[in-house]
C-alpha cells in the first residue's frame, strides 16, 4: 500500500516539475480529436531547462532557457493550452509542416505526366501542405523518456490532393548541451513530394509583456545566396548572391539594420520571408546554417541541418493575437528559420529534388542549439 502511494506521488511531482517553469498545464491539453488524444509531452535536460511539445501537429508551446542573468523564460511562440492553439489566428505558430513546406506555385506539380491540383490556400499558391496539413493533424506520439518524444502520422493517399500514403516519423530530442534535434523519416507506397519542416518561432529576449521586436537581434547566416521571388513569393528561378543586398548576413548584423529599405523583395513580404541557400560541402551534410543573438539577454540560438535551404520569416504579419499566458505577439515580434528543400522546388527542374519513391526513406535532421554570451 505504502509503495502504491509512493508511486503515485511521484508521478504527480513528476508532472508538478515537468510543467513548473513554463506555468503550463498538461491538463489543458488534454482532448480528443478525430478519435485521437492530444496530450503535452516536456523534455527536460540535466540542466533543468525544458521543452514543451504537443502531439496535435507538433506545436512547441514553450522552450525555457536562461538568459545571461540565469533566469529562466520562454523564448518560443506557442499556445497555453489545446483550445488556444485549436483557434489561433496563426495555424503554422511553431508547428511541424507537411506533406510540403512553403509553396507551389498555382497549386500544382507533375510527376510521371500526370497533374497533381493541390488547394490553393495562399493567394493563388499552394503553402505548407494545404488547409488540413500535418500542422492540424493529432499524431500518435509515445515519449522516451526525459528527453525524447517520437510521433507518427500516415497520410493517406490522395490527403490533400498528394499522392501516396506517406508515413512520416519525427523524432524531437532535447540534450545536455541545449540541442532540441527535430528528425523525420517517411516512406511512401507511391512516388510523391515531400518536404518537411517545423515553423518555430523565437524571440531570444524571452516572451514578455510588451513583447519586443526581434529587430536588434544580431544575425549570421551561412549563406552566399538566397532565392528572389515574384510578387505571389514563388522563387523566379534565379538563385541570387547576397552580396550588396539586405539578404546578406555572412556577418553579423541587427535584422533589422536593412529590413525597412526600398527594396522589391523586401517589399513583397514586408520584410524577410525568403529562402536562403546554405553553403555547403556536400549534400545533404549536417551543416552550421546560422546563428542568432539576442543583445538584453546574451541567449543564443545555433542552425545546424542537412537541407539545402532555410526559409527566415520575421514575422511580418503578426498583428498581437494572445498566445502564450495571455501575452499579445505583434509584428516582427518573432523569427522562424524553416530548414528545408527550396519553394516551389516539383516545378523548378533544376532546383534539388523533393521526389520520394517506394523502397526510399526520406530523412531530416535539423538542430537548435541553444546558449549564452555574457
């Protein structure tokens, strides 16, 4: 009887900590969709910094990472609780994205002579997997202990107007040297396109009552060239040097020290929303991509992956929706870097492929190492 107890109540400290830093509720996320339950998994290192991650569509609700001072706050853009993120203004608030990532352009892609019409929910382009895309989707998701959670999602075929039943596993794992490692691994029944990946969103100086912008967050990226846009943001084919551009962080600067200049790519996406081509030696090597630095707070984030391409988007139409406790996100209030292959990529033949075939297995790994500079 006594032993009963005994583990009773360390279940019930065990999740009292899990969710003691972010103030979230597992309780809150606990609901049945489509036949499935949504539940809050936390990774926790030996530090004691955590991550918490929901298995409807993979949303990280919240990283807490210490600043210089050693206080703890959360630096990513998520929801408290599943009703929240059920009825966000924003689908795609640090969410996993499938069956593909980013656009194509009029909704459509060829393979094997045959047309393949996907929704057209992003003016008239196809964006981040359509309306019902995994973002929106419960996955099955078992925890590994302290710091791994897998989920599994089987898209049927013909889900979104894709071919092929896709079954897709993303691993997210939480280390002792601050790394929250995303991988994925699919296979299908018949050749489709795949392209996955996650849409964090971070500010650096933590999430706050007034929110800051993002735009003295100091910026590197390991790119020498990023892909140019026409005015729907579907790349034009040209794969442009960053050099004399506001596209060029090869050196640290302020995100926002160009983001405001007359310039037409800017323009279109009212700030940065483009594709950056990652130098690398070989393809598909685990590459350094990039590195940001928050000024107030000294905490860093690293890039590391093995796609060809990141997608940084400054949050340029958030408009101060409630998201985490409550607190309002507005404009440039954030930053994503989506690794992945590039937009528009089933259209663009000489653009790296993004064709799965049976007997294949499609693989990803992209790492957000996190730390301080005092």
């Amino acid at each position: 009887m006594k032993i009963k107890s005994y583990i009773i109540l360390l279940i019930l400290c065990t999740n009292l900590i899990s969710s003691l830093y972010s103030e979230l509720k597992k309780e809150d996320f606990e609901k049945e969709i489509d036949g499935k339950r949504v539940h809050l998994f936390v990774l926790t290192n030996k530090k004691g910094y955590e991550i918490s991650i929901t298995n409807y569509g993979g949303s990280i609700c919240a990283i807490m990472v210490p600043d210089k001072h050693g206080k703890l706050e959360n630096i990513a853009h998520g929801h408290d609780s599943i009703e929240n993120l059920l009825n966000s203004p924003k689908k795609h608030l640090s969410t996993l994205v499938g069956r593909y990532g980013n656009r194509i352009k009029d909704g459509q892609f060829i393979l094997d002579k045959e047309v393949y019409q996907l929704a057209k929910n992003n003016k008239n382009n196809h964006l981040h997997g359509g309306p019902t895309g995994f973002n929106v989707r419960v996955w099955d998701a078992v925890q590994m202990g302290p710091r791994e959670v897998r989920m599994y999602y089987t898209s049927k075929d013909g889900e979104e107007g894709y071919p092929g039943k896709l079954y897709m596993e993303a691993i997210f794992t939480f280390n002792d040297d601050n790394e929250l490692k995303i991988e994925y691994i699919g296979n299908t029944n018949k050749k489709t396109i795949v392209n996955m990946t996650h849409h964090l969103f971070v500010n650096l100086e933590g999430l706050k009552e007034p929110c800051p912008t993002i735009e003295d967050h100091l910026l590197t990226l390991n790119a020498k060239f990023y892909l140019p846009t026409d005015e729907t943001q579907i790349p034009t084919g040209e794969i442009k040097k960053v050099d004399g551009t506001p596209f060029d962080f090869l050196t640290p600067r302020r995100i926002g020290e160009r983001i405001n200049e007359n310039n037409p790519q800017l323009k279109i996406g009212d700030g940065y929303d483009h594709c950056f081509v990652i130098n690398k030696k070989n393809y598909g090597e685990l590459a350094f991509a990039g590195k940001l630095v928050a000024p107030n707070s000294g905490r860093t984030m690293e890039i590391y992956t093995t796609e060809p391409g990141v997608q940084m988007y400054t949050a340029n139409s958030h408009n101060d929706f409630k998201a985490f406790h409550g607190i309002k996100l507005p404009r440039r209030s954030g930053v994503a870097f989506e690794a992945q292959h590039f937009p528009d990529s089933p259209n663009i033949g000489f653009f790296p492929s993004v064709i799965l075939n049976p007997g294949q297995t499609y693989k990803q790994t992209t790492i957000y190492k996190f730390g301080v500079e005092k």
